[in-house]
C-alpha cells in the first residue's frame, strides 16, 4: 500500500513538473496560441461567426468548409499557423510554375526584357535599323525591332507584367498562406511603387518577390530598410540620383548634352566616342544634387504621418543623409559603372566607404559629408552609409510611427474608423515589441474592439477582394488569370498601376461611384454564368448538386452558402424582386449599357458607404422607381440560367460587398 502510494505521489510530482515545465516554454513562445484567447465569446459571438469574422479580416475570403475547418482546430491555432506562413503550397507551386519570368533577378530581367528605347538603341548600334528611316515605315520598323528582338532572346516588357499579375491573382486565390498575402498586399501598398515610373516598373516583381513578401510579417524597421535599398523605390522616389550639391547648373547642362549625343544614330559616332558619351552620361547623371522626394515620403508616407512633428528643415536634411544611396549598374547600360567600380576593386571600393548590397549600392563620392541634424539628432559629419541606416532606425521606433502604422492596421483589418482605445494598445505593443508585426496583430485580435459589433462586416471590398473573394467562395477554377485582372481593373483597382506614392485608399468611400457599383454587379453576373473566359464555376457542387425548386429557393440556399453565419432574412427580401421582375430583360439592357445613371439622373450619394448605396438602389428597383442592375442571363454554355442568375445577384449584392 504504502508503495503504491509513494508511486502515485511520483507520477503526480512528474505530471506536476511536465505542467511546470510546458507552461514555461508556453509564456516563453513568441507566438504561442496558448497565450492570448480571442474575446469573442464576451461580445457575443459563436464559434463560427468569429470563424467567419476571423477568415473575413485575414484571408481574401472563405472557402467552402473552411469555417468548419478553422473551428475544428481552434480559432487561435489557424491564425498561429497564418503568422508562421510556412504551410505547403504544392498545388499553387504547380500552378505558378510555368510563369518563369516571376524568379528572375533584375539583371535577368532589364537583359530578357528590355524597355523598347533600349531596344531601339541597341538595334540601332548592331546596324539593323536606320533611325532616319523610322519615320518613314513604321510597320516595318516595327517588325524589323520585333525580328531583332526574338532572334537576340528577348521578350516585350509588358509579358513580364504579364506574368507578374497573373502570380498575384494566382497567389491571392489559392495559397494557403493566406495573411501572409493579405500582409504582402497591405505593404506593398504601403510602401508603393507603380508600373506608371517607367524607370522602375521592370524592378517591381524582385521589389514584391524579394522585399515584400519576405519582411510582411517580420519587423518593420527590417522592412523599411529593404524597401529603401530596393531598385524600385530607388528609381519611384528618384533618391538613386540623390547627391551632395556640386554646381548643379554645369551637371545639368551636361547631363542634357550628353543624352543628346547619346541618341545620334550609331554610324555618326564611333564605338569609343560613343563609350566616352556614355560614360559623360552617367557622370552627369551622378551629380545632379540633392533630391528630397524619397526623404519627404519616407517621413510622411512610410513612417512618421503628414502630423509626425518633422518640418521642411528636416526633410532637407534627411535628404542629405540619403545622398549616395543609389542602384548597383543593372544590365548592359550599366556595364560602363560596373567596369569601372571591377577596375576599382571592391576592397580598395570598401575601404572608401562604399558599401554594396546586392542591387543596391552606397556611393561614398556622392554622399553629403556635412553635419546633419533631423529631428534633433546629429548625424556625420562624415559616417557615410551608417548616416541613412541610423536614419531610418529612428524613424522606425518612433513613437509617431508607431501610431500611424498601428492606425494603418486597424484600418485594414478592423473597420474605416477603428476606436482610439485598439490603436493605443497596438502603439504601445508596436514600440514595447521593437516593430514586431505579428505581435502588433496579436494584440489587435486578442483586444475585445477586434470582435465586437461595430466591428462586423464594417469593410468594404475593394474590386481585388470582391474578384478574388467570390473566386474562393465559389471554389472556382482559374485557368486565365488575366481575365479576372481585367474584371478588377474595369472596377476600379488597377493593381500595380496606382501612380501616388500614397497607394489605394484603404477606406469604403473611396470606392464609391456608380459606374463601379455596376460593374461590380456586372462581375457578379459574369463570373456566375461562366462568361469569364478561364474561369470555371461549378454552382451545383457547391450544394452537392441538389437542385433548388425554385428561384426563391436557390436565393435562399446560396445565400447561406456563399455568406456563411449572417443574418440573411433582409437581404434575401431586398434580392428577391431583381429575380422576379417581369421587365428583367429590358432593364438588363438598359443596366449593360452603362448609361443606368445617367438616364435616372441622380447622383450617387457621397454620405453612403458602397453596400449602403446598392442596398439603396435594389430598394429603389423594388418599388419600380429605378432600373435593376442585372445583366442579361444568356451566356454560351450556361446549363442553369437561373441558378447562374440568382448567384450573380449575390455577389453583386450589398451585403457580399461587406467583409
């Protein structure tokens, strides 16, 4: 007996010491989910309505079953899983394999796929085409480029944007590592740089690939160094022509005769005249002055905010700082710099102060080696690259950047005007964490304002999220991403292409105007009845092909299908009239000619949000006091027109709008 006792005493001491000791490494895990417990159960909510609410913040949307899913493994395990972003992506990897321009370096790219001046220029110098003679033919001058091109290995630019928007669509639809998506679009948006700089758009796939999507969940002080050391934002913001002021009258009039030489037909100019005028060129180029673009934009864009306390002074200074912060020669017009920095040496190079980093490079002869101060912090007078690297750690710890991004976040993933109480908390998480962007989301989704009822279904899609959202509800099969690009675009959200350093607006109201609310039903409709060409949808899968009885009960199905854990009961009684309608036909008409509103005249009320505006107009319709915005249901190979139908009026509803 007494053995017995002593070896149960022994088992309960080791129990004891296991607990002990697991509970250890758990308060000691970074991002264990065992500790914080989401608050929605106090708010009121289910397992599965947070489910939705969680999948609906942190993903481009639900896939069938995937509620069930996340319930099943627990609401905080999913969303450790999302901040580890390691899960297998085999099936996404199988479908991005054929895009092989997406893994090249910038070398690789500017060599393969070459802007069409440079085209022009080389052709003109290997003697297959005569300059005094384009204007003559331009057909044929044309073929002759496009002849020189294949034949020499090389691909128009725009295949690779191409290819890179069609990874995005692909990634956003299907990877499994969906927040890490979600976050790599949040700060490229950020951080943005647009295809519209012709200067940077070839950089900008290696600028997602390779400085985004790495850094999106890791620490922002990391992110916003790669991102100012990046070709892209190095040519968006102009700071890789950025140097100390020398005689910046001379340096541009030699930069303009330079270029002007440099475009003489290649028979004019001999191949060493032509060599030292390229390398005038880059001279000139090298000290144009100051610019202050990127060090305006870094304060009030990327860090601090338009009120983050700096003034014009500070701007100025900052700039000085950056000079010398430029691009390592890229490609065959680079091959000039690279010669010359090879002959140089790159320990003779580094023991002058210059520092490179892949495509990057810190140019010690074009750094402005004066005393700084910014902010009230002196740097240099001659430190060099450390100056800019100093620079940008500060900015990054700052208490006022630690607001802005915190407010930025709430935006996204909370609702258009998040409570001040949640931004306080994720400010003082952002500064006690070191910028840790993961614990900054934790604490945002373990805060009771992330669940509570303002907070609910308060976003609105953008076009990228309704595309892609209605793509994954609909568990739809991509074949041409390109076709869905172009849906987007026709809504408004030309993804790559937004020229403002700000990016999109992250608010509804930006999205608000007629025009795109048509399209959007317009989408809806297309997507639905299988009229997006590579795109396939199997509607009755979805309800494991029971067949509705009627249009009303189809409505009501899928409603619940397609919108899980809603209340549903007001929206399916606004819906119903579009599907009953005896004048659909000519109302679809008038609704696909884009003139809906302007045959009504009235404006689009500027106090509403965007699902608030439809629900407006479907209420209007209703009372027969507007036309429908329905499309015709008459697509080629459409087997169940009305079941086609009745799912397009859904997405393009104003509930669906709501995330």
């Amino acid at each position: 007996m007494k053995k017995t006792i002593k070896s149960l005493c022994c088992i309960a001491l080791l129990i004891l010491g296991t607990v002990s000791l697991s509970s250890f490494f758990i308060s000691n895990s970074h991002t264990s989910p065992f500790r914080w417990k989401f608050p929605y159960q106090q708010q009121g909510l289910t397992d599965r309505q947070a489910a939705a609410h969680l999948l609906s913040r942190f993903t481009y949307g639900a896939t069938p079953g995937e509620i069930d899913e996340v319930v099943k493994s627990g609401l905080e395990n999913w969303f450790k899983q999302q901040m580890d972003a390691d899960l297998p992506d085999d099936s996404l990897n199988r479908l991005l394999a054929p895009y092989d321009a997406i893994n090249l370096s910038n070398t690789q790219v500017v060599t393969e796929f070459p802007k069409n001046a440079q085209v022009l220029r080389m052709a003109i110098n290997a003697g297959v085409v005569n300059k005094d003679s384009v204007k003559a033919d331009r057909k044929s001058y044309r073929d002759v480029l496009q002849n020189y091109m294949q034949q020499n290995g090389m691909k128009p630019e725009q295949e690779l944007f191409r290819q890179f928007i069609n990874q995005k669509i692909l990634r956003a639809a299907y990877t499994n590592n969906q927040l890490q998506e979600v976050m790599t679009s949040f700060w490229f948006n950020h951080f943005n740089v647009s295809i519209t700089k012709n200067d940077c758009a070839q950089f900008i796939p290696a600028y997602e690939r390779d400085v985004i999507r790495p850094n999106a969940l890791g620490k922002f002080n990391d992110i916003l160094l790669a991102t100012a050391k990046s070709p892209a934002m190095l040519y968006y913001l102009d700071n890789f022509t950025s140097s100390a002021s020398n005689n910046n009258a001379q340096a541009a009039k030699k930069l303009i005769r330079a270029a002007q030489l440099q475009n003489m037909p290649g028979q004019m100019v001999d191949s060493g005249r032509r060599a030292a005028l390229m390398n005038k060129l880059q001279k000139a180029k090298s000290t144009q002055g100051l610019n202050e673009n990127y060090a305006r934009e870094v304060m009030e864009l990327h860090t601090l905010g338009v009120d983050g306390g700096y003034t014009q002074q500070d701007v100025t200074q900052a700039a000085k700082v950056l000079t010398g912060w430029t691009i390592y020669p890229i490609g065959q017009y680079g091959k000039l710099g690279k010669n010359i920095m090879d002959k140089t040496g790159a320990d003779r190079l580094e023991k002058r102060g210059f520092v490179r980093d892949s495509d990057f490079l810190f140019n010690a002869n074009r750094h402005d080696k004066t005393e700084k101060v910014v902010l009230g912090k002196h740097f240099g007078p001659d430190e060099g690259y450390q100056e800019g690297v100093q620079l940008l750690s500060m900015l990054a710890h700052s208490p006022a950047t630690a607001k802005f991004i915190s407010h930025k976040i709430a935006v996204r993933f909370v609702s258009d005007n998040p409570p001040q109480t949640l931004i306080n908390k994720m400010t003082k998480t952002f500064l006690d964490k070191d910028g840790d962007i993961k614990q900054v989301l934790i604490t945002m989704v373990s805060a009771p304002e992330f669940w509570s009822a303002s907070a609910l279904r308060e976003k609105t899609k953008s076009p990228f999220e309704l595309a892609i959202g209605s793509v994954r509800s609909l568990h739809a099969s991509i074949q041409q991403p390109y076709q869905l690009y172009n849906w987007i675009n026709k809504m408004g959200e030309k993804v790559y292409y937004y020229q403002a350093p700000t990016g999109f607006p992250d608010k509804g109201q930006y999205w608000i105007n007629t025009g795109a609310l048509l399209n959007r039903m317009n989408f809806g409709l297309a997507l639905a009845t299988g009229r997006i060409p590579g795109v396939k949808v199997d509607l009755a899968a979805l309800n494991n092909h029971h067949e509705p009885e009627s249009a009303q009960a189809a409505l009501a199905i899928y409603s619940k299908l397609i919108m899980p854990e809603r209340k549903l009961d007001e929206t399916i009684k606004r819906l119903t009239p579009l599907l009953t309608d005896p004048n659909l036909a000519q109302r679809v008409d008038e609704a696909s000619s884009n003139k809906l509103y302007a045959k009504v005249g009235e404006p689009a009320d500027q106090s509403m949000t965007a699902p608030e505006k439809m629900m407006a107009d479907n209420k209007l319709a209703a009372q027969g006091k507007r036309p429908n915005n329905v499309m015709a249901m008459q697509g080629p190979g459409n087997n169940n027109s009305m079941l086609g139908q009745v799912v397009g009026v859904i997405i393009g509803s104003p509930e669906y709008q709501r995330r």
